[in-house]
C-alpha cells in the first residue's frame, strides 16, 4: 500500500509542479503602506514585492507616487509628511515597476490618523507656474494613472473662479482616458451646464473682443495668460470630446491647491502605441474677468514602464494636409548607472518619407545650447549630425545623475529626452514607418528603445469613370459612366468599389422559312426576314476589387463584376414573302397579296443577371489623377466574354 502511494506521489508531483507555476503566474502583485506616527508627522515607507529582472535590460526598480489625504502629494520614497490639523486621512500609494516582467503592484488606501499636533506645519513648495498638470507615469493601454492638477492664486485678494479638464482628443476615433475618481479638498464643486461665458471688460481694463470674432481666432497651443475665454472653450470642445469642470472660491492670495484624477487608460489606447496623446487644463483665477491660463500636457502612450523610448504625434497622419506639415518626435532616456553621466548619444533612425535637412530641435533636457560647428567646447552643449536616414543628438559635458547613485532620491532628476519637429520630403508615399533610437551613455553598450510608428488614415477617394463595353458574341457596344471608391491615394495594394450605369443598343438580323403541303399537289412557303432593335441600360456592380500599384503610372487589378438589366426593351419587325410552289410542275408562284407584316414590342425590368470576374491594368496617374485602362471580364452566363475600355480620374 505504502509503494503504490509513493508511485502516485511521484507520477503527480510534476502536475503540482505546473498547477502551483500557473497559480504564481496568476497571482496579483501587492504593496502595502507603512506608516509611523508622531503628533502630526508621518512618516510613511512601502512595502513592495520582489521585482522580476526583466531579461538584458538595466536593473528592475520602483517609483513612488504618494498622495496624504489632506490635498498634498510627494515622489519620495519614503517621504516625511506632516498635516496642519487632527483627523482622520486617507493615504494612497501608486508603485510603478521600471524593467520588470508584470503589471504595476496593487495598493490599498490605509486610515492614518492624527491626534495631535506637536510640529510646526511645513507649507508646500511653491509652485512656478499659476497652473500646472503632473502625472505619476506614462499610460499604458489597460492601467490606471493619476493626473494632478495644480493651480496658484496670482491675484493679491481673494477670489474665486474656475478650472476645466479636456481629455480624449477627436482625431482618434477611441478614447483613450476614463475618469474613475476625482478628489478634491478645497470646496472645489463640478459642474454640470454647457460652456458657455460672456465678459465686456478684461482684468486690465480693455474692451472686450465681440462673440462675432471667435471663428477667426488662431489660439496658441499653450501660453501663460490669454483673455478671450469663450474661444478657448470653444476651440477645446472643437479638438477634445470629454471635459470636467470645476468651481472654487475662498482662495487666498498666493495660495495653491491640488485636484486628483484617477484615470484609467482603455485598452483600445493599444492601437496608438508611441503617439503623443494631450489632455488640456485651463485656469480661470477670477469669475469677473475673462483672463485665464491653459496648459496643454503631452503624454506618451507605451506598452510598458520603460524610461527609455520614443514617441511621436505623428501616429495618425491625413495624407492630403500633411505636405507643408512638421511633425513632433520625442526621445526620453533615463540614466540607471551607479554614477553620473557626462556624454550621452541618442543615435536615432530617420524614416526615408522624412527629410533630415528639416529637423528641428525644439526642447531638451539638460537645458543646453547647440554646439557650433567645427570646434570643440568646454561648455555643455548638444550637438547635431544628419545623414540620409540617421539623426545623432549628443549630449557633451553634462552632468546627469544615476538613479543608483548616492543622495539621489528624485528619480526625474535622471531623466532626459529631446524633443525635434520634421518635415516629409518633397517625393513620399503612404506608407507605414518604424524608427527607433540607440541610446548610449558614456562609454556602456546601447539601450534600444521601442519602435515609434506613423500611419496615415485610409481617407477617401471618389474616382469619375467613363467608357464603353464591347461584347464579343452580340458585338454590342454600350457606353457607361459610374463612380469609384477607395482609400486615398494608396502606395502599393488596395482595395475598391465601383458602381456603373450604361446605355445601350444593338440590332439582329435573320432569316428563316416556313412551308406548309396542300393537297400534296401545293405548297404555301414564307420567307421571313426579321429584325430585332434592343436597347437596355444596366448596371455594373464592383463590390471588391484589389488594386496593385506598380509605381506611380502604371497599376494592374482583379476582382468581381455584377452586371444586370434595369431595363430591357426589344422591338422585333418581322415581314414574311408568300410564295406558292407546285412541285410537279416545278412553278413557284410570287404572291405580293398574300404577304404578312408583324411588328411586337416587349419591355423588361431587372433581367439578365450575370456573375463574373475581371482582370485588369490602367496607365497614367494611377494614385490620383487620369488615367486609362482596359479590363476583360469573363461572366459564367452567356454572353461570356466582355471587353471595358474606360478613362477613370481620381479626386
């Protein structure tokens, strides 16, 4: 008995062994707040679980994302926090996990309570700005993140006024954010009535612009105070789907305040991998003024928490405005050595359908100038080289800090990127492209980044499309005109739609006899002559065809055409010469008295129906513009064989 449950045992620990690898798998990660109270000082410290190296890159790490309950956050680690009152507060953390294999740790909001104040209450760090958007990391399709929105009272009295959120920009057809919290500890109230303001008079005194002049307005994509508030809604309804909006009052001078979002970024972001999605915050410090601020903060979709990685908002391009467009590509690197890094090399792919020449650095961190041409400096600076298909941007005498080096407690201070504008070239295609950046710091191996990827919508072309069939065995000929559908002006392969009306006639011609014995001594005979006249219009039906561009003049094509009558009418003449013939005697007689004279006429609706297939090729300007062709068609109903010879211009 005992050796058969020690063979049982053996033949089932590997199942134990799979079953307990999948439970560990599925297991969902945890960190849980610490926190140690004294009076009014917190001190707070996570507990995380072990991170899980991802595989040949730099060492796996956390950041930190804290928010205290009472309307204040920190980065830190282990951050010392102290609240101005008693009470109860509700303590949140948010872990992200930096080269692992899994999804961000889950946490718990903890209660921490504060029943005596024994420490002076530290103010908060003033803010630079009147307005302000942080967030605790990039989204990735299927997580939560957090948005801050911060804000200043400039005036020197008290006010109340207004804050509005836009998220979900229109050009993507999904959007990306939902809002699953908002926090608030100030009084702030939402609000629910459509956007809608009028003002005679700005803070300054001047007249106010009249509601007649928004649709010309040109509203820069961020500035540090405007006055024309109605044309600040109004363009970020115009380019945003989904807002919030909020009012506040009671706000002392100099006085700064925080709004928490928790965001959830939908699946469907997936599809827009390494594009530069927006959100817009806009800032009204005082209701009886139109004078407001706006912050538009840009965010990189990424499929993971990787520091280093590029981005673009040219994702999602119009082929047909894009020509004397520039587009915005962003490098971001983090330095994760023991030390710091004085040279850092971004070695970057240049699409061909991009010209070099154009690039434009528009920002960058470090903050440093160009270097000069043809001469070696002491200074910090970042130098430029273009080749055909390569951008070099190189950061020369800086000092970034290791997130691994001593006394370094804010990782952003890690942090770099460059962010340049690009033209296309004057010659390019619609298609797709991938580039990616090698990232070199001093002298260590490079860290490739993911793939930033542009695409242009399929847009639509309508194509004019005239010409004339020929069928082989009727040898009608009918003319037609029609419409075509497709996307716009395709590099290689696609696919089409055509509809198509024609008009036709043709006439048939025979002969034929008939004779009838008398008495078998005659015989009535008729000779018929008869003509057919028959006009039809019908419709021709492409329901899908596939396209193939050879180059920009020449395309071949193949697909399925439908054809059927609307309208059939035939008119038949048919005269018919009596002849009597006495055979014995062999005597034919002509009697004109005795002739006969028929004419009918018939009308049809929708018959003829006749399945088929085509091949096809047409030359000129095949993507867009005139051009000729000639299609055979083969129908599996007779008349079979068919021949279309057509010019087709594309809009």
């Amino acid at each position: 008995m005992e050796k058969r449950v020690l063979i049982y045992c053996v033949l089932l620990f590997p199942f134990f062994g799979i079953a307990q690898t999948v439970a560990d798998s599925l297991q969902i990660r945890t960190a849980v707040i610490g926190y140690d109270v004294m009076g009014n000082e917190v001190q707070f410290s996570p507990q995380t679980p072990p991170l899980n190296q991802m595989a040949g890159a730099p060492k796996a790490y956390y950041s930190y994302y804290w928010e205290f309950g009472d309307g204040r956050y920190s980065t830190e680690k282990e951050p010392k926090h102290s609240y101005k009152e008693k009470g109860e507060y509700e303590a949140r953390l948010w872990v992200t996990n930096h080269y692992d294999n899994g999804k961000p740790p889950a946490t718990r909001p903890e209660k921490v309570s504060v029943s005596d104040v024994t420490d002076d209450y530290q103010e908060e760090a003033s803010m630079e700005n009147t307005l302000d958007i942080k967030r605790n990391r990039d989204p990735v399709p299927g997580e939560e993140i957090v948005l801050v929105m911060r804000y200043k009272n400039p005036k020197a009295y008290e006010t109340r006024g207004k804050l509005y959120l836009f998220f979900n920009e229109r050009k993507y057809k999904t959007d990306h954010f939902q809002i699953s919290d908002i926090r608030t500890y100030h009084g702030e109230k939402q609000l629910v009535e459509p956007l809608a303001v009028q003002f005679q008079k700005t803070d300054d005194g001047s007249d106010y612009a009249s509601l007649e002049t928004f649709n010309q307005r040109k509203i820069l994509k961020d500035s540090t105070e405007r006055v024309n508030l109605p044309a600040t809604l109004e363009e970020s309804q115009e380019e945003y789907k989904n807002y919030e909006a909020f009012s506040f009052d009671k706000m002392q001078p100099n006085e700064q305040r925080n709004i928490f979002f928790t965001v959830q970024a939908t699946p469907e972001m997936l599809k827009d991998t390494s594009a530069i999605v927006k959100v817009r915050s806009i800032y009204v410090p005082d209701d009886d003024y139109p004078n407001h601020n706006v912050k538009e903060t840009e965010m990189e979709v990424v499929t993971s928490h990787d520091p280093n990685k590029m981005a673009s908002n040219a994702t999602i391009m119009n082929y047909r405005l894009v020509r004397f467009k520039k587009f915005l590509f962003k490098i971001k690197f983090q330095n994760n050595g023991e030390g710091p890094a004085s040279t850092i090399k971004l070695d970057t792919d240049i699409p061909e359908m991009f010209n070099p020449k154009t690039i434009e650095v528009v920002d960058q961190y470090p903050e440093c100038p160009i270097c000069p041409d043809e001469r070696e400096v002491q200074y910090s600076c970042l130098d430029t080289t273009f080749a055909e298909n390569k951008a070099v941007f190189t950061f020369k005498n800086i000092y970034l800090p290791g997130s691994e080096q001593k006394n370094v407690k804010e990782y952003d201070s890690t942090k770099g990127f460059v962010k340049y504008r690009i033209a296309l070239n004057k010659d390019f295609h619609k298609t797709k492209t991938k580039s990616r950046t090698a990232i070199y710091f001093d002298k260590n191996e490079p860290i490739i980044t993911n793939y930033a990827t542009t695409r242009f919508k399929p847009g639509l072309s309508i194509g004019a499309k005239a010409g004339f069939h020929y069928t082989f065995e009727t040898e009608e000929q009918e003319y037609f005109a029609g419409v075509t559908v497709s996307p716009f002006k395709s590099y290689r392969g696609y696919w089409q739609a055509e509809l198509m009306v024609g008009a036709g006639s043709f006439d048939e011609l025979s002969t034929f006899s008939e004779s009838e014995v008398v008495n078998e001594a005659f015989t009535n005979t008729y000779e018929f002559t008869q003509s057919k006249e028959i006009r039809n219009i019908s419709a021709y039906l492409v329901p899908i065809s596939y396209r193939y561009n050879l180059n920009n003049y020449l395309a071949v094509a193949g697909g399925a055409q439908l054809k059927v009558d609307l309208s059939e009418t035939t008119e038949t003449n048919t005269t018919g010469e009596y002849f009597l013939e006495i055979p014995n005697e062999n005597v034919v007689i002509r009697d004109e008295t005795q002739d006969i004279s028929m004419e009918l006429k018939k009308d049809c609706s929708f018959v003829n129906f006749q399945p088929g297939v085509f091949v096809g090729a047409n030359a000129g300007f095949v993507r867009i513009g005139p051009s000729i062709g000639a299609r055979y068609i083969y129908y599996f109903n007779e008349p079979h064989q068919q021949l279309q010879l057509y010019a087709i211009w594309k809009f």
